[in-house]
C-alpha cells in the first residue's frame, strides 16, 4: 500500500519508534535524523560518526530480508538505472518505509538534474500507484539545487512528492508521459514577456 504523507508526519512516527532499526538508503550528506543505519554508494563512514554506516557496491543491498523495521529513501530512486530491481530491494529488507522523490516540475527546473535524473514520477491517487516514465527535460532548467531548497520550503507540496509504503510500493510505467517531440520551454522566454508586460504598463500611465 502507497499513500502520500509528509516527511514532518514521518519524523513524528519515527521519533516515538526508539526501538526500531531504521535504514536511510543512500543517504548522502543528509541522512534521516532518525535513522540509526545509514548506507550510501560512496564512503561516508568519516562523516557519520554516531550512526552504523554502510557502503553500497552493487545492486543487491548487503542487509538481510526484514532487517528494519522502516527504510527512508530520499531522492535516490531517480537516479537508479533499473529502479524495478531497487524497489524489490526495499520491500525485501522491510515491511514499510518512506519514498521522497522530486515532483515532475521541479525535476525538469534543477540545473543539476539534468545528467544524473533518469526517471520521472508522479502519485494516481486514485489507484494508489507511483507512475514512472523516463525522464523528460521539457524546460531549460534556471534554478541551482540551493534555490530549489529555499523554494520548497514555501512550496513543498508542489515541489516534492513525500509518500509511505506499506508491504508493497505498487507502481506502474506509463511510456505516454514521454513527450518526445515537445519544444523545450526556455525561461528567458517568461522574463522577455514579464519585462515587455511590465513596459506597456508603464508606458500606460
């Protein structure tokens, strides 16, 4: 079961957990504050001094069948190349966890999304299902990663998809949400059209 929630919502559950083992797969430099086993590609074990840190060297994640009691994965599925196999992974070392993935729109406006982003996500809520489709780069992105944080914290929900799987991370792909022969949308385009507004305005008065 798949149903959207909040990382606020989650760090709440997770913080009367003391007792449970939780994983924060691909952790980066930001591991869950609640996760006391962090594991990532490359080697962060000097920077995670109070927590068990494990390294990733191939696909098969070196934990056992329902080692944890919940897994955290924020914004690593984008980059998996075979994301099927992954999602099989985190259902097989737990029974429940947490996905985070950037919503279409602000995948498509991250500068440093462009080379590493391979798939491309959003919730049916009515069917409860994540649907994925290879990536399209359909808007010339202007916004640095650091740009992008400070505007998710106004606008989050449009920015981010936070969801919290149960047993089963039901997904379907959708090929139909790879529009091929769309025109990219330049953002200088927007700011040509805002300034010519604002001139005839002026000019109005």
């Amino acid at each position: 079961m798949l149903s959207r929630t909040s990382l606020k919502t989650v760090n709440s559950l997770l913080k009367e957990k003391s007792n449970w083992n939780i994983l924060d797969i691909g952790c980066g430099y930001t591991a869950n504050i609640n996760a006391n086993v962090v594991a990532d590609a490359q080697d962060l074990n000097h920077f995670y001094k109070d927590k068990k840190f494990v390294q990733i060297k191939d696909k098969n994640l070196p934990f056992l069948n329902n080692e944890f009691d919940f897994v955290v994965s924020s914004h690593v599925i984008e980059h998996v190349e075979d994301f099927e196999f992954f999602i099989k992974e985190l259902e097989r070392v737990s029974k429940k966890g947490y996905i985070e993935l950037p919503a279409r729109l602000a995948d498509n406006i991250v500068f440093e999304n462009q080379s590493d982003h391979i798939w491309w996500f959003k919730f049916d809520d009515e069917k409860k299902k994540l649907v994925v489709s290879k990536k399209n780069q359909l808007i010339e992105p202007f916004l640095s990663v650091g740009s992008a944080k400070n505007l998710e914290k106004l606008f989050r929900e449009s920015l981010i998809l936070e969801l919290m799987w149960q047993d089963k991370i039901e997904y379907r792909i959708d090929s139909s949400l790879e529009f091929k022969d769309e025109k990219k949308i330049f953002f200088l385009t927007f700011v040509r059209k805002y300034f010519s507004k604002k001139l005839r305005q002026l000019f109005k008065k």
